[in-house]
C-alpha cells in the first residue's frame, strides 16, 4: 500500500490573549488536518494515526510522540495533538521542527515543517517574563538605580577637622558628628630596656654577652643580661626501659608481648581471660577455659549447674581432645561428665580410670536423671581480641 498525505491546514495553534490575572493559560494542543490517499483513493474509515515530530528533516532525534485513533471521510483526517502527551515550551522552543505521519503501519514522506503559527504556546513563558513574583516590572529598582534622600538623609557635615574625628552620625540630619582627637601626640621617647631609632621601637641589646660554658639566664630593665652556667653541657645519653639508642636516635623497645618496661606494638591481641577458678588453655586463637568440679552428680543436674555458674556449658566430648592435643600434659580425670557430642544428642562422660584416650559411652535419657558420675567438667571458650 502506498500511501500519501496532504497536510492541508498545517498544524495550527490557537494564541489567547492573556491578561494581567491570567485567567486561562496558553492551550498545549495543536490542530492537525491532513488528505491521505492509497495509490490515489482516498482512504475512508477508522485508522491509527502515530505523529511525530524530529529536529532534522530526515533522522534526527525524536522530540515528541503521540498516537490517536481517528475516521477517515474521503481521505480527510481531523487530529488534535498534545490530549495526551502535552506539547509544551520545552518541545516548541524555537527551533526547526519536522512531522512526521504514519497510518496504520506505514511511516509517510517525506517529513514536513511545522510553520511558525505553533510556537505561539510560548506565549505562555513570554507571559510570565512580564512579571516577577506577580509584581510588575515597574515595582523592581534597576541595577543601576540611585537612593533618593528620603532613605539615607545626606547631611551639610561630612568631614572632621584635622584636629578632630568622626565620632558618629546624626540621625535626623545625616550629618557627620565630631569630636577631638585625643591621641594627637607623635613624640615618643625609649624607656628602660629599650631603643628607639625614628618610628621603631627594639630591645636593647646592649647589655652585654655570655661567655662560653654559661647562658642568658635573665635580662634587667635596662637591657644588661645575667650569664649563669651552662648544666646542659652533657651529650652522653643512654636508653632506659623500653628505649633503645642507636648513635643519637631514641626509639622504642618492642619486645614481643612485652613487659612493664616495653612498650606495645598498635596491632598486638590480648587472650581472652578466663574467669576465676578456671584453668586457661590455649589453642589456636581460642582460649578454653575449664573447671573440673569433683561432685557426685547426674548428667541432666552437671548440665544446669554449668549454666548457673556463669553461663559455662558441660564440655563437649570435641573441646577436651583439642585441649589435649595442644597441651599434651593435660590429663583427663575419670569418671567425670562431659557433654553430648556434635549431632549425638546422647549423654557422655570419661573412663572410669584416667588414660590417654578419652572414650564416650551413650545413656539413654532415664540414665541421664538417675545415673551419678564422680564429678563434672564446665567449658568456657574465649576469643583473642
């Protein structure tokens, strides 16, 4: 299908005379009027009609859309642009436009100008460039404007003697107020430890030197200097507790966790500190702090009083073997409760003779109330900070 149209009346804008009050705003809606034709029949019936509008006669960047659904009578097509998207001084600003038409599926060409009757929407913008805030432009001063007397009154007095000074403004004259001016004296003379050489004023210095060994311990008001020894004279030094020296340069002394007397580097970890009673062990960066308490006991009562006495837990079967592979002198007690192992659920506790091996035996839960052990282990683990 080849199809062709006509712009017959062009796009038109209606331009509305706008008052002070601004009663009705610049309409943001164009009129379009167009023949279509197929291969020169007139197309007639309902069709969709998608208008564009481009910078440049042909590419260009899209700066408005819109698509409206409109009969055809005899190839004559009436459309109102903007009832959708708005058509607005920042579309029409002044620059070249084009539209471009396509019914249905068909893009029409070439592009046709848009004339200058639509750009009248900027009336709207010109519209408020008469006002500022909604005051009229004769209601502002221009930048070069003058003060009339009425604001700053400008009185006959505006300069002092040359014996006096301004001392104020009289209000209701504007005229300078004047009064003497007390500091008129320019003579100036050097008193005791001084001197004076025209305008400048200096210590003086004159009183004398310090002879080697000794130093300026203090200077009188005439200027002469009393000379005391110079203690100071020793270049002998040597490092104290946590120093070291290295020809004349001082630096501290790191020494791995250090002492009282060493000082600490800003990156060094403390263990964690385990609670009175406890015994400290350590592995890796953990520490592990257990207490073995020697009271005939049950498994399900050895578990709450690990809780009570300070949130410890019953050792679990894998914290006594690692503290017993890293502190190979740790030995077992026998006979003693530990807790459940990972993903057991099930009650356990050592041999009845202490060992090498620490072995589990499984109870079921009635053994766990009634059954009593010789003693219990309480765990606590700690993280280095």
């Amino acid at each position: 299908m080849k199809i062709h149209a006509l712009i017959i009346a062009g796009l038109t804008g209606a331009l509305l005379t706008l008052t002070a009050t601004r009663a009705h705003a610049v309409p943001e809606q164009l009129g379009l009027t167009a023949r279509v034709v197929d291969a020169g029949v007139p197309i007639a019936g309902a069709h969709t009609f998608t208008i564009r509008l481009f910078d440049v006669v042909s590419g260009g960047a899209q700066r408005w859309t819109e698509s409206d659904a409109a009969t055809a009578d005899n190839g004559l097509v009436y459309l109102t642009l903007g009832d959708q998207a708005p058509l607005d001084a920042a579309i029409l600003d002044g620059g070249p436009l084009w539209v471009e038409l396509q019914v249905d599926q068909t893009v029409l060409s070439p592009r046709l100008p848009i004339t200058s009757a639509p750009y009248a929407i900027r009336a709207g913008v010109a519209e408020d460039a008469e006002r500022l805030g909604g005051q009229a432009a004769s209601a502002f001063a221009t930048a070069t404007h003058n003060h009339a007397g009425v604001y700053l009154p400008v009185g006959s007095a505006l300069a002092c003697s040359s014996t006096q000074k301004v001392t104020g403004l009289d209000g209701s004259t504007g005229s300078v107020v004047c009064g003497p001016d007390v500091d008129t004296n320019t003579t100036y003379t050097a008193g005791a430890g001084l001197v004076l050489a025209g305008t400048q004023f200096a210590v003086n210095l004159t009183g004398g030197t310090c002879a080697p060994g000794t130093k300026v311990s203090a200077v009188s008001a005439t200027g002469a200097v009393t000379c005391t020894a110079d203690i100071d004279t020793s270049t002998a030094y040597t490092a104290g507790a946590g120093l070291s020296l290295n020809g004349t340069q001082f630096a501290a002394s790191f020494a791995g966790t250090g002492a009282a007397s060493t000082v600490a580097h800003s990156d060094h970890t403390h263990p964690g500190q385990c609670p009175t009673g406890f015994v400290t062990y350590l592995y890796g960066a953990t520490t592990m702090c257990i207490r073995a308490f020697a009271v005939p006991i049950t498994w399900y009562t050895a578990v709450r009083q690990c809780l009570v006495d300070g949130g410890q837990n019953l050792c679990r079967h894998e914290q006594i073997v690692r503290v017993r592979y890293a502190n190979s002198g740790y030995a077992v007690k026998g006979d003693y409760w530990l807790g459940d192992k990972v993903d057991n659920n099930m009650a356990s506790y050592t041999d009845n003779a202490p060992g090498t091996q620490i072995t589990q035996d499984d109870i079921d839960g009635t053994a766990q109330v009634t059954d009593t052990r010789t003693g219990y282990y309480c765990c606590l683990e700690r993280t280095w900070f």
